[in-house]
C-alpha cells in the first residue's frame, strides 16, 4: 500500500487495481489466521472523500458496498451512480434532522444509537422499499466523547428497535479507541462480540477499519470499513 497510495485511484485501477486485490488478500489471509471463512467477511468500501469516479472504478472491480458518513455528500453520488445498483450504506453520525434522507436512500444504517433516532427511521422508511438494515453502535471504549450506545443500555435499545416495523436489527458497530498495537485493537473488538454474543439472532459484527481490520477479523467482524487503504488518502475533507 505505502507505494500505491501515491498513486491516483484512476492510475491503481488501470495498473490492475493493487488496493482492491492487496486489501482482499489481506482480508483472506486475516480470515485464515483466524480459522474463518473469507465469504464471511464482506469489505465495505468507506467513500466519504471520494470522488463519484473512484467509486466507479472500484465498481467496475466488483466492489458493490459502499459507506458514506455524510448525508448531503452522499446523495449526488447515490443519484450519479444509480445505474451500478450499489448496495450504499450510512455509518456517519445519525442527526435527527437527516432521519428522512437517510431512510430514503440507504439500505444500511450502521450507527443507530438512540430509540428516538430509529423511530424516525422507521417511520420515514418508504414503503416501497425493504425494511432498512440497522446496527447498534455501542461505545466500547466510553470516551464520553463518542457517539454510541453505552453498553449498560443496550439491551433497551436492541428491544425498541426490534419493535419498529421498518426496521431489521441485524447486529452490532463500533469504532474504539484507535490503537497501532494488534493485542490493544482487539480489547474493543471482544467486547462488540462479548456484547454481540446476548442476542442470538445478530449475525453482523461492523468493526475494523483500514488500520485495524486484522484485529477486527480475528475477533468475528462480520463487515470491515476500510477507506484510506482502499482508496489511498481522502483528497477532500
Ligand atoms: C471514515 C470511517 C471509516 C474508514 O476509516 P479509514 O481509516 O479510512 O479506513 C470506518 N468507519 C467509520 C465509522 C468511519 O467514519
């Protein structure tokens, strides 16, 4: 990666695409070490930053989920690229006055942390479309600073969205405290599985990203979001 992330989206792509094929390979390698399965694992590609082309480039590789964190940034990508039938999900922070947009365009939304936040969602959800896949984001680290549920009243909101017509609780998310150190990555990882581990019917762990998404795996993520390594340094803010 050190060397491709000098290089332009456009310029890896036509080069045979190192960032795609070297970040699946080190998922698959990460899932060997941890006796799971590759196809377990789905790689959400994080394009908040991007430009629509590099998008489409990693498209046209066969890369089909894409995560956004900003409503107002996403929403001209979704429409310019309608056509490739991408699978778009939300993982920014949820605001009360993008519920709509959000429940409109996305078909995941991964950091649902407040009962309040999910009623709109559900409420909002067009009825044309599938129920919108939801996780809980869990404060693992409880930096008073992070969005997220605190893990004391997870069971709470795990219950009240259960209870939404319009929405399907599919599992946990979260994003600890980052650490370069493989053995410090993983504390937080277990605790969204210990967490995970209550509710018998979640089957996605979201967690991982570019600088920890080894840890991630070995710790049973079930989706890893990984921007910068994929798609080199975000060129816009
Ligand atoms: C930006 C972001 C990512 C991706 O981070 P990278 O370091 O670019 O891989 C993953 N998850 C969330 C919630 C993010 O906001």
């Amino acid at each position: 990666m050190q060397a491709s992330q000098e290089n332009s989206v456009t310029t890896r792509a036509s080069a045979g695409d190192p960032g795609l094929e070297a970040i699946r390979a080190r998922i698959a390698e990460a899932a060997t070490q941890a006796q799971r399965s590759a196809a377990a694992i789905t790689l959400l590609a994080v394009s908040k930053g991007q430009s629509i082309e590099a998008i489409r480039c990693l498209a046209a590789l066969g890369q089909n989920a894409f995560g956004e964190n900003y409503v107002q940034e996403a929403i001209p990508k979704m429409t310019a690229l309608a056509a490739l039938n991408l699978s778009w999900h939300f993982i920014g922070r949820l605001q009360a006055n993008k519920t709509r947009e959000v429940a409109t365009h996305f078909a995941w939304v991964h950091s649902v942390d407040r009962i309040k936040l999910a009623e709109r969602l559900s409420a909002q959800r067009p009825a044309h479309l599938a129920a919108l896949e939801c996780c809980l984001e869990v404060n693992v680290s409880g930096e008073t600073s992070k969005a997220g549920v605190d893990p004391g009243a997870l069971a709470e909101l795990a219950a009240a969205v259960r209870s939404l017509p319009r929405l399907r609780l599919r599992g946990l998310m979260a994003l600890p405290t980052l650490s370069l150190d493989p053995l410090a990555q993983r504390v937080g990882f277990r605790r969204l599985r210990e967490l995970a581990a209550a509710f018998a019917d979640f089957d996605t762990l979201s967690m991982g990203t570019s600088v920890d998404f080894v840890a991630a795996i070995a710790e049973g993520a079930t989706i890893v979001r990984i921007g910068t390594a994929l798609f080199g340094p975000r060129p816009r803010p």
